[in-house]
C-alpha cells in the first residue's frame, strides 16, 4: 500500500523551549522533528498523536498537542518517491506542537530511529536537516508566547 502524500511534523518542546529531536535510523546524521504520513480515514490530530506514540512512547492527549495551523508543500526526495502512489511528487505536511512538562528520556522506534536529544530551540533549529522542520521550530517562541 502507498503513503499518502499528507503528512504531520510534530514539533515536541518543553516551557523553556528545549525541543526534541530524533535521528534517522535510515540516515543517521539526519536529525528531525516527529514525522509521519497520515493513514487513510484518521484526522491530522490522531495522525500526529499516533505518530508521537509510535516514534517516543509518548502519549500527545496527555500533554498539549495543538495544531499550529501551519503547511508546508515540498517535493518529496527522489530517494524516498517510491513509497507513494505513481506519478506523486509532493506532499503536504501539518505543524503540531506539543509541550512537555520537562525534557525527559523517550523509547524510540529501533527502525526508525537511532537516538535522541534535547537541544535549545535555535541549537535545534542548526541542527534538523529538512527547512520545514527549521522554521517549524524557529516558529516556537511565537507560538508560545514565550521570549526568544
């Protein structure tokens, strides 16, 4: 079955703006955001708290997921085109937030992840290598009221 090209990114952070990042088991070296395409019939919230269940353990309708009402269109690496339907080049990815009382230990998904940290949003933001997950994150202290 192929990917549908609509997709979450999921920006996970703490009061202080440290922000969760992950790194690909398929490309270490790459660091991200929680990602992850929607399945066919659920809504972009159940999407985003599936994905942050299955790639930290983390349960998102225990802390604060909110839509950020935020999209990015970006053509899908050539690499990677092959898990969609034919002839689908793009994809259409969703903004979530979701605070944390504090940045904590996560179980990652061995096959889809290698390891984690908790970085300063800015250090963070340097760090990711897709844009839409740079200005994600260079979009939290706006979305959270809080000072930069």
């Amino acid at each position: 079955m192929y990917k549908t090209p609509v997709s979450v990114l999921v920006v996970i952070y703490t009061p202080d703006l440290q922000v969760l990042l992950l790194e690909r088991a398929d490309h270490p070296g790459y660091w991200q955001s929680v990602t992850g395409s929607c399945d066919p019939g659920e809504s972009l919230r159940q999407t985003a708290a599936r994905e942050v269940a299955e790639e930290t353990g983390l349960d998102a309708e225990s802390f604060r997921l909110i839509d950020w009402q935020m999209q990015n269109v970006f053509e899908i690496y050539a690499e990677w085109r092959h898990r969609y339907g034919p002839g689908v080049t793009h994809n259409t990815e969703h903004v979530f937030g979701l605070e944390v009382p504090q940045a904590k230990s996560v179980s990652l998904a061995p096959r889809e992840h290698l390891n984690f940290v908790w970085l300063p949003w800015r250090e963070a933001a340097e760090k990711v290598f897709s844009w839409t997950n740079v200005a994600a994150i260079e979009k939290l202290p706006e979305m959270t009221g809080r000072p930069e």
